[in-house]
C-alpha cells in the first residue's frame, strides 16, 4: 500500500484550526489504530488509510485524523472524548469500538453490562450532538471467530452491536455494518483470509471495512463534489 505521509504537514491543533469544515475523524481500538504509531503512517495502515487514500484522490481539501488507541473500551472513549475528538471540532466522526468490551469478559473477568456500554456509547454521541454539527458514522464491532471459545464471545457481542444499531436509528446517525459485510465476504473465502486472529482484520480484511464505510458514506462513483457535501454538508470550492 503507498505510503500516506502528506497528513503530517500540521499537527492535529492546526489542522482543527483551518479545517474544521473539513475534518473526518476517525476514533476507537487497536483495529482503528493499526501501526499509527509508526513515523511514515500517521494515520495507519488499515482502513483508515485505505479510506484516506481513496478519498483524497477526489478531495484533496479533506484532512484526517486517527484517534485508534489499542486496548480502548467504550469506557475509555468516554474518558478521552473531550480531548480526542470534542477539541477538533470535526465535520464527520467515525466511531468503532466494543469488541474490547467483550473480550475483557472473557479474558480477564471484567465485564461491560450492556447498560453500561449503552450508557457509555450514549454519552459520547450526547456530548457530540450538543457540542458538534457533526456528521456522526457509528460502525459496528465485529467478531469472526477463529475457535470454540471466541464463538462464545457472541453471547456479549451480539447485543452490543444491536445496541448500537439502534442507537444510530435513533441519533439520525449513519451505521456501518461490519459484522454483516465479514459474514457476507466470509462465505467466499474463510475466516482466515480475513482476520489474523478472529478480531483484528488482514489487508484483504480492512479493504472490505474500506469498500463498505465508503460504500455506507459516498454510494458508487460519487463525484467529488458531492462527496465534500456529504461528509461535511458544504458546499467546497474544487481547484
């Protein structure tokens, strides 16, 4: 995948500062993180930066921003909410997290009831909607299991991924389903072609993620212009 270093000419404060119009933020785990940390991929090297690299071939002015921080529960989005996306004041905001959620549960005996994650997930879209005119993108977390135990998993997962399914219905937000489009790709290849450990997606893993989100957000062949107002609601001036 070509390397995608042109987001790090201004640090995060300035681009919120100049393109707040046309900022798209992108915040959850390690499966939106992937490899950010790394000096030539400030944005990663999973579906972000496919979507990054695809949207910027039709809308140089878009800016992006990756706030995946690896481990992340919904608890800790609501920590880190404020200063991780609230103080950007981004146009569009893409929201992936609750696997960790489950996996805790079962890994190490610490459970997220699902009126808790509820009330968490609920919190950060509140404190959105009340500071924010932003576009908000809620995809769903997703689990393709590769052994007995992580099919148990689902016990958790599955209500969490309905829950924020109806949150989305009920904020007007858009909704992403990730676990529908895996299981739709799963049934012309195995799991294995798609996840490296039944959580964490390979490259073949993140392009579906990258096609659906685009797919979810621009439809087919959108032009550019129309592709500015749809994420941000305005109307850009295109060189």
């Amino acid at each position: 995948m070509k390397k995608i270093i042109y987001f790090n000419l201004m640090n995060d404060a300035q681009q919120s500062a100049s393109r707040k119009d046309r900022l798209l933020l992108f915040i959850g785990d390690s499966i939106t993180r992937r490899s950010r940390d790394l000096p030539d991929y400030p944005i990663g090297r999973g579906f972000v930066a496919i979507i990054a690299e695809r949207l910027c071939s039709l809308v140089p002015e878009i800016s992006i921003i990756n706030r995946g921080i690896g481990g992340n529960t919904s608890s800790d989005l609501v920590s880190r909410w404020d200063n991780d996306c609230i103080r950007h004041a981004p146009a569009a905001v893409s929201i992936l997290i609750g696997i960790n959620d489950t996996i805790r549960r079962y890994c190490e005996g610490r459970e997220t009831p699902l009126e808790q994650f509820e009330r968490n997930y609920r919190d950060i879209i509140e404190r959105t909607v009340k500071k924010l005119k932003a576009v908000l993108i809620l995809c769903e977390p997703f689990l393709l299991p590769l052994s007995t135990d992580q099919k148990k998993w689902r016990d958790d997962l599955i209500p969490k991924q309905e829950c924020i399914r109806r949150l989305a219905q009920e904020y007007g937000a858009r909704f992403v389903p990730f676990q529908q489009v895996f299981m739709e790709n799963a049934a012309m290849s195995h799991f294995r072609a798609l996840t490296e450990d039944g959580v964490h997606p390979t490259l073949q893993g993140y392009t579906c993620m990258a096609d659906a989100w685009m797919q979810r957000n621009f439809g087919n062949n959108i032009p550019a212009k129309e592709a500015v107002k749809a994420i941000s609601g305005t109307e850009m001036k295109m060189e």
